[in-house]
C-alpha cells in the first residue's frame, strides 16, 4: 500500500476572479470554508495556507480546529508578498520600508509555520521584478533579491524557506524566472535552509523540461518541494495536473524516484469554472495512476535506452507502464 501524501494550496478551493470575472466564478469563500472543501477531498492529507488570514479576527486556534476536524494538516504558509501593497516589489521594493514590511509578514509566517509544525515558509515574490527597459538597475536589483531571502533565512536558521520561480505574471519579468537563475541566487546566499519548490507548470511555461529542472535542483541539494498542474505552455494556465501533459508528467515523476527523493505530491490548481473537490479528486486519480506506472516502469530497461539515447524505446516502455495503469 502506497504511504504517498497528496495536498493542495488551499487556494484550490477558493473563488477566483479574472479581468472579467471581477466578482468571481462564485460566492466569496472564508479561510474555514476553504479548508471544510479541502476535507471532502478522497486521499487530502495536508494543505499550503495563505498569510496573513483575510479575515484579521480569525485566530490560528480557529484554523487549527478546522484542521483537525478535516484530518488536514499544513505543509507550507505562504506569506502574500505579491499583493498590491508590494506592487513595485517586496524584497526588491524602491521603498525600505515595504521590504522591511516584507521581512515581517514573512517572519510572521515563520512563526505561523512554528504553531502548525509545517515543513516550510513559501516565498512567491511574484512583483520582484521589472516591466520595461532601462526601469531597474539590474545590479541592484538582483542584489535585493537574493539578500532579501538570504536575511529572513538567517533569521529563521531553524526552518526551511522554498523558492517558487515563475518566468513572468504579474511582472514582465520576475527576478527568480527559472530554475538556474533561482540556483544561481540561492548559491550565492550559501545557506542550507534555502532551496526551491518547483511547479511544474511554471517550468513548462518558462520553456523548461520539468524533469530536468528536477534533476538539476536534486543535483544541488536544493529540490525542497514541488507542485503539479498543467498548461499549454503559453500561460500558467494551471489546469487539472496529466490533462495536458501527462507523459511529461511522468517523466517528472520517474526522475523524482529514480532520485529517491521524497515529499508531498502536491497540488497547484485553479478550477475556475470546475468542481474544485472534483478537480482536485481527479488529479489525485491520475497522480495514483502514476504511482501505479512507477511500480511497473522497467528502471534498468529505461536507464539502458537513456543510455543509448534510443527515444523509441524509451517512450515505448514509459507508454506501457503509463497507459496501462488506469
């Protein structure tokens, strides 16, 4: 019997709203709400939580009941640097006292990690960035992106904190856009409590192979986490995780256990229109199938076609260990 754990960005199971949608795909949705959804899910076990609440009456006692009483509990708090507040950046902001406001709520969240024993703070610095040509110096700017992390880590020696790297949304560019760039950072931070989680669809998006951005941050020691969805390359479109891409998919998940590397399989999901306790079952669904073609995928059969760099074969075997486990 498999002992994988599966979880979700309680995002999943919010209201979304787009530039035509501005009052949502639904009725507006509390933090609680989110997590009783989140509980009806088959196979759920933990949850990444958004900070601070919107609701700033809402205790962590409150949420912490509300877990338990889903059998729930949180991998990762991720702090909302990315808001409107932090419009021209968090940690590389014009202004010293938004990105001194930027290292509290994250040093916030790192207490909030510390109450619920999550395994890390999540950092998406989605307005660490630029939009046009000549706006930023790049020096600087680059500078403040990596001292900016490197800072809260060496204040939080005793806990995890994962980079999500995204090529682009909302800034043109985003200071941490790919997997070698984050590396390149993270290195230069030389902390052992930094590394990357990695979204697949952000790598398809920035143009990657996801398999081999995991490979590359296993390589260094740096592979903290990961999310999974799907898109068709042109927008983090994030769609029901194998709907799109599911041999890609796959050979994510070959690398990842041909590595041993081991965590949540977690979900990364924007149901806009969609059922999203159906959205995410299904998912998971796949995601077990996965499991299930891991079990029957000729290792030493696949290592030796690599080696030979025979891509029939080696798509033949992951077909037949995929399209054979569902």
């Amino acid at each position: 019997m498999s002992n994988q754990k599966y979880g979700a960005g309680i995002w999943h199971f919010a209201t979304f709203v787009d530039r035509y949608a501005t009052d949502g795909y639904g009725p507006a949705r509390s933090l609680i709400e989110m997590i009783d959804i989140a509980g009806q899910v088959d196979d759920l076990s933990v949850v990444d939580i958004n900070y601070p609440f919107v609701d700033p009456s809402l205790s962590l006692d409150t949420v912490e009941e509300a877990l338990k009483r889903n059998n729930l509990s949180v991998i990762g708090i991720t702090p909302e640097i990315y808001t409107r507040q932090f419009a021209k950046g968090a940690f590389t902001n014009p202004d010293a006292g938004i990105r001194r406001l930027a290292n509290e709520m994250c040093n916030d969240a790192a207490n909030v990690v510390r109450r619920f024993g999550a395994d890390y703070v999540k950092l998406w610095p989605g307005q660490d960035g630029w939009d046009y040509p000549f706006q930023v110096d790049h020096r600087k700017l680059w500078q403040q992106s990596v001292e900016g992390i490197g800072e809260l880590a060496s204040q939080n020696p005793d806990l995890k904190f994962v980079i999500e790297y995204k090529p682009r949304e909302p800034r043109c560019h985003m200071s941490y856009d790919s997997v070698s760039r984050t590396l390149l950072g993270i290195e230069r931070m030389g902390l052992p409590n930094v590394g990357i989680l990695l979204d697949f669809g952000h790598a398809l998006y920035g143009g990657e192979s996801p398999a081999d951005s995991a490979q590359l941050a296993i390589d260094h020691g740096r592979l903290f986490g990961m999310d999974v969805n799907d898109n068709f390359r042109g927008w983090d479109d994030d769609l029901m995780a194998g709907s799109v891409h599911p041999i890609e998919l796959f050979e994510f998940f070959y690398t990842l256990r041909k590595n041993q590397w081991e965590g949540v399989w977690q979900l990364d999901q924007f149901p806009f229109r969609e059922d999203s306790v159906a959205v995410a079952n299904g998912a998971i669904s796949f995601l077990k199938g996965i499991e299930r073609a891991l079990d029957k995928l000729d290792f030493e059969a696949m290592q030796d076609a690599q080696d030979r760099h025979d891509a029939v074969t080696a798509l033949r075997l992951a077909r037949e260990a995929l399209f054979t486990s569902f």
